[in-house]
C-alpha cells in the first residue's frame, strides 16, 4: 500500500512536469523530463508485464512512451508534436493511476 502512494505521487509529479513543458523552460529541463518519463513509463511497463506475465496492449503503450522519450537516443519532433505527445502521456499515467487505486480498493 505505501508503495503504490509513492508511485501515485511521483506519477503526480510527472504529471506537474508535463504541464509545466508547455511553457517555456531551459533545454536542460526538457532533457530531465525525458530521463524522467523515461524512467516513470518503464517502471509501469515493467510492473504490468509482472503482475500479468503477459504482453498486454498496456505494456505495449507504455513500453512506446517509454522509448519516445528516450534520454538516450534522441528523437526528434517539432515543439507541436511534442506537446501532444505530453497530452496523451498525461492522459495515459492518469488511467494507470485510476486503474492502479480501483484494483487496491476491491
């Protein structure tokens, strides 16, 4: 249980982080939001394939936001593109945290 509040507020925090990049910030700040999507989406992808040991559509969805924002291998979209990105990113970790608490509260 206190494992899954710490994963719902560092999934808050990069929420915060993703509305904050639509103004503007230091290129140093987009290359922290990367690391930390990157980190954050990859965790729940590896959670869903454990508890499932399955390669579910989730998996699969999270694995891809999870190599878009890559740190390692830069991709390249225009400022537009990645603004949508980050909107469905948002929306994503948003179902995974509705999904995540209407699991702990059965």
């Amino acid at each position: 249980m206190a494992g899954a509040r710490k994963m719902t507020k560092l999934i808050f925090t990069n929420i915060a982080m993703l509305i904050a990049a639509f103004f503007q910030m230091p290129y140093g700040y987009y290359q922290l939001l990367k690391f930390v999507i990157f980190i954050t989406t990859g965790v729940i992808g590896f959670d869903l394939y454990n508890k499932t040991q399955t390669i579910s559509y989730k998996f699969i969805a999270y694995s891809l936001i999870a190599l878009l924002y890559n740190p390692f291998i830069n991709i390249h979209f225009e400022r537009e593109n990645w603004q949508i990105i980050n909107i469905i990113t948002i929306i994503m970790l948003f179902f995974y945290i509705k999904d995540e608490n209407s699991k702990s509260s059965i």
